[in-house]
C-alpha cells in the first residue's frame, strides 16, 4: 500500500501542475505530447483521476512505520 501512495501522490502531483499549466498558460502539456484525446492521453488522464480517488478513500489510514505507538513519553 505504501508504495501504491507514492504513486498516487507523484501522478496527482504531476497532474496538478499540469492543471495549473492549463489555467495560467492555456497550454496543456499532455495534449502537445500525445495529442488531443487520443489513447494515451486518456489513459494517463484516468491514471492521475485513480490516484486521486486511491488517496481520497485512503486518507487517514496510513501506517506508521516509526513505531511512534510504541514510545512511552515520561
């Protein structure tokens, strides 16, 4: 799963800079490299909206990998 995240939060990233392109710039990056609305734009504008889904219904489940639990604080 914590690998899954990582994913997630790169492809989100990613999309929202290039989101932000789009609003400041009137240039959309994914549509000059591949082309508008061919099938390899769709699938990587599918893949940065399943990563943002997968860390909507996963925030506030992360693990803790530091054993914070496990510290007793005197």
């Amino acid at each position: 799963m914590h690998i899954l995240r990582m994913v997630a939060y790169a492809l989100v990233i990613t999309g929202a800079i290039v989101w932000g392109i789009v609003g400041f710039f009137n240039y959309n990056i994914v549509s000059a490299l591949f082309g508008d609305a061919t099938l390899i734009s769709r699938i990587i504008y599918a893949l940065v909206g399943l990563s943002g889904i997968t860390l909507l219904a996963t925030t506030g489940f992360e693990e803790c990998y530091c054993n914070c639990s496990d510290r007793i604080d005197h």
